[in-house]
C-alpha cells in the first residue's frame, strides 16, 4: 500500500481522460459533429481536425484571406481583398495577438492548428474546389485562428460609413452628415431574447436567437459538440476557429450575442511625403516624422502580380491613398484623393480576446460567464445569458477606445492631438432581465449599447420581438399562443414577417393625389395589406416593387442628386473596390427610405408626388408574383458552383422584419443576408434545445449533409440538439485514425456518478468526491502519480496497468477507500481514506479511538485552475466530508518527513505535527487534526 502526501505545488500540464490525444468523432442524423476527447488539449486537436475534413475548402479560403492571397488562385476579383488584408496588417496583428496570448491558451490554439493541419489533405481530397481552382492546402500556423477571426470581423463595426458620412457632409453639409444612418451596405441585423424561467413550460430559461450575416456556402457558423472531462458544450462555431464563441450551452449556461453597433474602430486623415532617398514620413501632432513602409507582391491569377506599399503611421496602417514622389504634399490635394490610416483596438493592444474562448467552455454559471467575457475584445457585442439556478445576464463585452466624439463621426486629421486615443477603455453598460415581463431583447437598436456608438438599427425588430413575448394567453398572434413559452415555440418568433418601416410610405401612399382607376385599386389593395412579407404574399411583392421604385426617384431629386449624379462617391477613383458598398447612393437611400420620406429634406408636397408617380408605374405593370419566387438567397461562394439561381430558397421576410433576410432595395430582392443560424438554449433540459443552419453540417458538395437542413432552414423549422451519446452514430475516421475512449456512462465519466460529499468552498467553486473507478480511471490516475512532482507518492515506475491494480486492491478492502475529488466537474485531486488500525501506519504508532487517516494527491493543473489557495480549497472540503461523521475525531496524514512544504501547509491548515516513523518505503511524519482544533462538537 503506497502513503500519499500533500503538494503544495502545482505545475502547469495536462492531464486527461483516457490516452493522451485521442478522441472519437460522433454524428447525429443531420452529419452534426460530436467530438469526444480525454483531455481539453486532445478536444481542441479534434476541431481542428474536423475543421479540415467537414470544411477544407472554407479553411483554405479564410487562410488565403488572412495573408492577403486569394487573387492568386481565385482571380483579380479578389485582388480588392488582398489589398485591403496587406495594408490593414491583419497577418502580423494576428500574430502580434497570439504571441500575447497566455501560454495555456496559445497551447490550446496550437492544438487546434495541430489538428487542422494533421486533417487538410483528407479533407482537400474530399473537396472538388481544390482541383476546380488548382489549388494544393497550405500549412496553418499557430496564428492563424486569430487571423481568421480578426479577418471574419474587421469590417463589423463598420468603419466606411464614415467614409460615406465624409462624402454626404461634403456634397450636402455637414448637418447633413448623418442623414442616410444606417449599417454599413445591409441593414439585415442579428436577434436574440432571453425568457426568464417565470415565462416559460420549464420554470427553467430559454435564450434563443438567429446572427443575420451575409449568407455563405458553406455557412460561417458550423454547428458543434465539443465534450471532454472539463467541459460538454454545444454550439455553434467559426470554422478556423477553436472553441464556440457567440452562441453555446455548457449544460449550465447558455449565452448568445448579437453586434452592439459600437463605434471602436477610427479613420485618420494623414498627410504622407516621401523623401529624397525614398523614406515615408507623416505629419503628426508634433510635425514630421518617418514611418514604417515596405512593399508586398500581390499574384493575381490570369493576371500581372502587383505591388502594394503598406505604409504604418502613429495612428494605424495607411488603407487608403498612396505616397506619391518626394517632397511636401500639396495642401490643396483634390478632396477626393485622400490619404487614411485606420486605427482599430487588436493593432494598438495585441489583444483579440482570445483568452476567453476556454473559459467559457469552461463556464457553469451566469458568474463565470460574466467574468470571462470582462476579457472579451473583438468584436463588440451585446451579451444574452442564463443558467440553471434561473440567474440571467445582460451586458455589452468588448473593447472601445476613449476618444474624441468626433472620431466617431467623421474621417478626423491625423495631426490634431485633439483626436488620439486616450488611456483605458469605455465602461461596458450592463442592465437588469426585465422582471415584470421576464423577458430581454437585443436586436442591433439603440438600447444597451448607445453610450457607445452613433447609429443603429431601426427599433422595429426589436420592438416586434418584445410585441411577440408579450402576447397574452389566447390572443394567437400570428399563431403564438402567448405564455408560458417552449422551446418549440420559438421558431414563431424566428420567422415573423412583419413590416414595420412600410408605415411611412403607406401613409404617403393614402394621401397621394390624382392617381388613375388602377393606381387607386393598388392602395386599395395595399393599405388593406397586412404588412406581413410573406412567401406566398403576392402583397408584398407589389410593396417591394412600389418601394424600389420611389427609391429611384428619390435618387433622382434635386435635392439628392450632389450624392447621386455623376459624382456618385461609388464612382469615385479615390476609394477602394472594397468600400463601394458603403457609398452607393441608391442602396443608402433604400436602407434609409423610412427616415427620408419623414424628414425635412424634401417638401411634403415633392413626397406625395413622388410616391403617387411610383404608384402609377407600378399599377402600369400589372405584376403579381408571390413574394417567395422574387425574394430568393444569393449565398456568397469562394467559387461559385453551377447551382441554378432557381434553386436557391425564397423566403419570406425583409431587413426589417424579425427574419430579416435583406435584399436591396431599388436594386434587388435577391439576398445575401439573413439568418446565418437559428438556435434556441433550453436551460431546463439541454436536449429540448434546437438550431439549424442555411445548408448543412457539412462544406463538401455532394455530401449527404452538404444541404439537408437547407428545407428545414427556408421553412422556419429546428432540428432538436441531441445530448444522448447512444443516439449517435461513430463515424468511420474515429476508428480509422484516432484513438478511441470508451463509451461515456456514469462508471466511465467521473463527474456522472453518484457523489459521496458535496461541498461548495467560496471562491473556487462546488467540490464533489465520487468513487474511483479502477478500470476507468486507470489512464487519469497513472498521468498523475507518475510525473516528477508526485515522486513522494511512490509509484513513478508503476504502469498503467499496476496502477490499475493498486486500485483495484483498495476497492477490494472494507476499510480503505479512493475518491477523485471533482471542482466544478472537473478532475481535481485523488482522496483516500483509510481507518489507521486496519493499515500499516497503525503499527508505527499508538492508534486512538476515532482516529481517521486520509492520502491525497493534487492534480496537475490545466489552464486557469491553477490559482492561488488551490490546495487549501480542496483541504477544506476533504475535510468538511471527514468530520461529517461525528465518529470521525481526529485526521492523521503521513506525509513523506522530506516533503517540507506539504508539511508546513498542514502546520497552517491547523495540524499538529507528530513524530517520524519508519515504514518500508519511506521515513514519514504524522500530523494530526482534531474536531475540537476546528471547534467542532
């Protein structure tokens, strides 16, 4: 029988269930992957290496997209991209990002990149893109996640509207400057609501939700299980990112996000020379100064490679306009060849926020969510939460500079101290769930995050969707039967299609005069109309048409023709490829219609007859489509398949519905926005929880589940999440080139079985101790005793299997015992026990009525458990269980008499120290601690 002592130090390195590094793969009948790993390490290699197999040809694409490469095998298209990716710097800010993650976290990224490259030339066999663009996988590097989440999110905030406000303000007045608010060149926006416990079948929470992004194939969430000891999470993840970020369920919490609108990101209007031997210098606050510049080779596919400056000032790299010969600029440079730099908050701090990715798979409370997310980053969000105690969270996470308001308005001077950014960030604004409805919404308006931004989405959805939740009992809105709430009933919500920005033009539409026999009967017919932008709606199709059409000419009004005429800034030479979107005027008066047919801009008078003209055109056509045939998704596509555009879904919905799928209006009713995902958290039971996709699990065309939740998706329905590991298919790679653990049960997984004393210690967590295991336990158990730190256990020769043994010996006595001690559920140290006259140690010393031995061995720590007072923390709790039976008196520990730091620990914990004895395999020193040292009766 070995004796055990007390480590009071724990070093860094993982430990695991099962062999180290391996995993099995799992499938639901929807091809949804469940990963399974023995160790958070071993889990993180697996969702790279999935990544790779379900999703080759997308990692590909945002790697090339990362350094600024894709021309090369997709064509000058793409070259605007390659341009903007070399100048911004994404590349070395990501790398800049991940040589200041914390080790454990650059370990845990290092594991997923592991994967993906262990799994890319499967997965590219697997792809037909790959030989379609004759392109060979290229090797990821430890940086690369961040590059890809830094590249996914660097135009979120929105940046070049500023660019647009720059131009109106020129062309209209600056009181102008804000007249077309909206977001960036879609108005689509994200949903998401919380139902506490009191609105819902359950008396547990709901959080559900749908992120409207611009629609891709394969789709930029990947929906995912990631379960290893620590952590069981479901989710939805970015593919080429590890972890699951926006929108996950631990089994605890839930939480989901939706963009907050803030403004974090500044434009700087530089003045750059170049001097005689060919350096760059800009003007800064305190006159000129040289600057970083260096020169990139961009390969363009069937074309001439080309060069770009990247030029980097005090304020950020240069994104816009080039340095031209030497010698001082002129300051009467045309306005419409500006020089801009663009400062964002991971180029100035190295930081992306990737730290907090683990902690919440980790996270089993709103607490621990809450503390996590005080790291998020990149990008800006509202935060939606809640847990299983009922406990909710509603709060902005994310970083934005202090400065100026003016930088959040308008391209600013570079050389003006008046517009630096100031040490520090904003404070986050935090609110309270409503208690008297039970219910918090978050739709991308100007709600929780308006300290922090300048415009927002329009309050329709947000409005329509608190509208929804408060449908009383009976009254069967639009089919909801009002409270109490179910999971199920939430794709109501999800695709409600309600219109709210057409009042403004039905009211102009009611009182236009003069119109003609069939002018009268369409605003006959529309004023009668629902406002519901459904499928089969022929309704709403004559709206969209009726829409567009006054969007044109209002395009063509005097009053807006400086921004819509030949000196349209979406024709301007001045501004990248990329930035058009923001600046094409017809589109911003679309997205802005509801504002410009209420403000003053135009007479009242020019109001009416513009939409009565528009009435008269569009009776004239006599059109009379379901909504649905007109209003079909354009998905983006790295390389476009030979998918007929008929077969693509219409849906029903528009950009300010609930399903806010968003055309654009006056120049499409296709769309490329709209709900990238749709999820419901249960918090009562995690399996009732729900989600779908735009096509399918899996990126391979051809694929049996490349597209089959694509019916699903257009119809509103959800596929159910499944929990149940023996409803799950293995799949074939789980045993063709991974190691496999066993099946999951409550022998096999420690934090399942029974415990024997639960105790929750303040400020470390909830400490259950369960019965090890023999056979099961084996792997964990012999990673621990058999590192150099637990050299005083005695058993650093031991194999797996004589470990194995030992334990199966202890099972065997009566008198002896064996737990694994679990914080939070996950492994955390090994407890025995043992009554001292039935064990060795009772010859060495003189036994007492009472007396109760105990071993313990600390785990080695992984990730953020190894904190101050950890070893403290478990001694509590050990021996809160020992004095739980009153015949318990007195604790004796044998630690080995070297062992000096386990000794003092027991000196500070309360034990008396006792003398040396003489065992066979070590000379020891009892120490002793008694229920009245505690004070306990």
């Amino acid at each position: 029988m070995t004796t055990a002592d007390v480590d009071s130090e724990r070093p860094n390195g993982g430990s695991g269930h099962g062999p180290a590094g391996g995993f099995e793969v799992f499938r639901d009948d929807w091809g949804i992957p469940h990963l399974r790993a023995g160790s958070a390490l071993a889990l993180a290699r697996a969702q790279g290496h999935n990544a790779a197999l379900d999703r080759a040809w997308q990692l590909e694409t945002e790697r090339h997209r990362v350094l600024g490469t894709t021309a090369a095998h997709l064509g000058a298209e793409a070259l605007d991209w390659d341009r903007f990716a070399r100048r911004a710097r994404l590349a070395d800010t990501a790398r800049r990002c991940y040589d200041r993650l914390a080790p454990e976290t650059a370990a845990w990224v290092g594991a997923y990149v592991d994967g993906v490259n262990a799994g890319l030339a499967e997965g590219a066999a697997r792809a037909p893109e790959f030989a379609a663009a004759g392109l060979a996988p290229g090797r990821w590097e430890p940086w690369t996640p961040l590059g890809v989440w830094l590249s996914t999110h660097i135009l979120f905030a929105g940046f070049p509207t500023k660019l647009w406000r720059e131009e109106v303000a020129r062309r209209l007045g600056d009181d102008r400057a804000t007249l077309f608010a909206t977001d960036g060149p879609g108005t689509s926006g994200s949903n998401g609501w919380l139902l506490t416990g009191a609105r819902t079948t359950t008396g547990a929470p709901v959080v559900a939700g749908d992120p409207h992004r611009f629609i891709e194939d394969p789709g930029v969430y990947q929906q995912l299980r990631l379960a290893c000891p620590e952590f069981d999470v479901v989710g939805l993840a970015v593919p080429g990112v590890p972890g699951i970020a926006h929108f996950g369920h631990t089994g605890g919490v839930a939480w989901a996000i939706t963009n907050a609108m803030a403004d974090y990101q500044d434009l700087y209007r530089e003045q750059l020379r170049r001097t005689e031997n060919g350096d760059v210098e800009a003007l800064g606050p305190d006159g000129w100064y040289a600057v970083h510049a260096h020169t990139e080779t961009v390969e363009v596919a069937g074309g001439e490679p080309e060069s770009v400056e990247v030029v980097e000032t005090d304020r950020g790299p240069v994104i816009i306009g080039d340095v031209h010969g030497h010698g001082d600029p002129s300051p009467d440079a045309a306005p419409d060849a500006p020089v801009i730099s663009l400062r964002y908050p991971p180029r100035v701090t190295g930081d992306l926020g990737f730290d907090v990715l683990p902690a919440l798979l980790r996270a089993r409370t709103v607490a621990d969510l809450d503390t996590a997310l005080d790291g998020w980053a990149e990008p800006v969000n509202v935060v939606l939460a809640a847990d299983t105690t009922g406990a909710t969270l509603h709060r902005v996470a994310g970083h934005v500079p202090v400065r100026s308001h003016g930088n959040r308005l308008r391209v600013v001077p570079a050389h003006d101290p008046a517009y630096a950014w100031r040490e520090g960030a904003e404070p986050l604004p935090r609110t309270e769930v409503d208690r008297a409805t039970g219910t918090a919404v978050m739709a991308n308006e100007r709600g929780l995050a308006a300290p922090l931004g300048i415009e927002f989405a329009p309050p329709h959805r947000a409005h329509r969707i608190r509208e929804l939740l408060g449908t009383p009992p009976g009254a069967g809105a639009r089919g909801l039967t009002g409270p109490p709430w179910s999971s199920a009933d939430m794709a109501a919500v999800h695709t409600d299609t309600h219109l709210a920005s057409s009042r403004q033009l039905l009211s102009l539409l009611a009182w236009a005069p003069g119109l003609g026999p069939d002018a009268e009967r369409l605003r006959d017919r529309l004023l009668r109309w629902d406002r519901h932008m459904d499928a089969d709606s022929t309704d709403a199709t004559l709206y969209s048409r009726l829409r567009a059409d006054v969007v044109h000419r209002l395009a063509a009004h005097p009053a807006l023709r400086p921004v819509t005429g030949d000196a349209d800034p979406w024709r301007s030479p001045a501004y990248p490829l990329l930035f058009r979107p923001w600046l094409a005027a017809v589109p911003r008066i679309g997205y802005a219609l509801e504002s410009l047919l209420t403000v003053g801009l135009l007479p009242y008078e020019d109001r009416l007859a513009i939409v009565a003209a528009s009435a008269e055109a569009v009776a004239a056509t006599q059109a009379d489509s379901p909504w649905g045939e007109v209003h079909r998704v354009a998905p983006w596509q790295a390389l476009p398949d030979a998918t007929p555009e008929e077969v693509w879904p219409g849906l029903a919905g528009d950009h300010d519905c609930v399903l806010s799928t968003s055309g654009v209006p006056g120049i499409t009713d296709l769309f490329a926005r709209g709900p990238a995902a749709r999820y419901v958290w249960d918090l009562a039971r995690r399996e009732d929880s729900l989600w779908v996709v735009p096509f399918g699990a899996s990126g391979v065309p051809g694929s049996a589940h490349h597209r089959d939740q694509t019916e699903l998706w257009a119809s509103g329905r959800l596929a159910p999440v499944t929990t149940d590991w023996n409803l799950l298919h293995r799949t074939e790679e789980s045993t063709t080139t991974m190691t496999t653990t066993p099946e999951p049960t409550a022998s096999t997984v420690p934090a399942l079985r029974p415990a024997v004393h639960e105790q929750k210690v303040e400020g470390f967590g909830v400490v259950r101790l369960v019965p090890v295991d023999p056979a099961a336990d084996s792997g964990l158990l012999h990673g621990w005793v058999t590192e150099e730190r637990a050299r005083f256990w005695g058993m650093a020769d031991h194999t797996r299997e004589q470990v194995q043994e030992v334990y199966e010996f202890v099972d065997s006595l009566p008198t002896h015992h064996a737990y694994l001690a679990l914080r939070d559920g996950v492994p955390a140290a090994l407890f025995q026990t043992y009554e001292p006259d039935a064990d060795p140690v009772g010859e060495c010393y003189d036994v007492q009525p009472g007396d109760f031995g105990i071993h313990l061995l600390i785990a080695p720590a992984e990730g953020e458990g190894a904190v101050k007072g950890y070893t403290d923390a478990l001694l509590t709790a050990f021996i809160g269980y020992v004095f739980s039976d009153p015949a318990h008196l007195r604790v004796v520990v044998e630690p080995d008499a070297r062992n000096e730091k386990a000794l003092a620990r027991m000196v500070r914990v309360g034990f008396e120290l006792g003398p040396e004895i003489q065992k066979p395999e070590k000379t020891a020193r009892l120490a002793f601690l008694t229920r009245a040292a505690l004070g306990l009766v």
